[in-house]
C-alpha cells in the first residue's frame, strides 16, 4: 500500500454505508497504514479508525482509539468516546465522557 491508495480507499469508503467484510478490511487496512506511517496527524487517523471500529461494532477497539486521540489533545473524541460506551451499555462510563465533551465546549 502506499499513500495515494490509501487516501483513495479511505475517500471512498468513509460514509459509505453497510461496508461488505473485505471493503471494511481494506478500510481498516488503509487507516491502519496512514496511521503507522505518520502520513499527517497521527491522532486524525486514530479518530477515523476508532469511528470505523465503532460504526462496524467493535466498541471495545473503537474506545481504544478515541482515548489514543483525547491522551494526544482531540477533545472531541470525547463525543465518540461517550458514544462507544452507550453502544457497550456501559452508561456510567459514557456518561463521564459527554461530561467531559460537554466541559470541552462541544
């Protein structure tokens, strides 16, 4: 994989809806490279990748990546973050986040 196909991929699949299993394998795949490739913003790529977990319904990834994002300063995360503990039935923790958010100013 290299950058261009990386954007290509993750340009055409971001809002696309109901990704087939290998469209949401070669998304992460793209997300993961621009990620570990330091292509730009770190903490931007862990977003979307914590979204694309998220949307797909692996919560427990997706609040790995959304607390990589708010350790590095992207106080939205806390947003998605609250988010993914709602969809975990985790209401306490999900709580806490939009507190956060809310403290934020989002």
């Amino acid at each position: 994989m290299n950058p261009d196909t990386a954007m290509e991929i993750i340009h055409a699949y971001t809002w696309k809806k109901n990704l087939t299993e290998d469209e949401a394998a070669v998304f992460e795949e793209a997300l993961r490279y621009m990620l570990e490739t330091d292509y730009g913003s770190e903490t931007v790529w862990a977003y979307n990748l914590a979204f694309h977990y998220q949307r797909t319904g692996y919560y427990g990834q997706a609040v790995k990546y959304y607390t990589f994002c708010i350790r590095h300063g992207l106080d939205m995360a806390y947003m998605g973050l609250g988010d993914a503990y709602a969809l975990m039935d985790e209401t306490e923790l999900a709580c806490q986040a939009y507190d956060k958010a809310k403290e934020a100013g989002y």
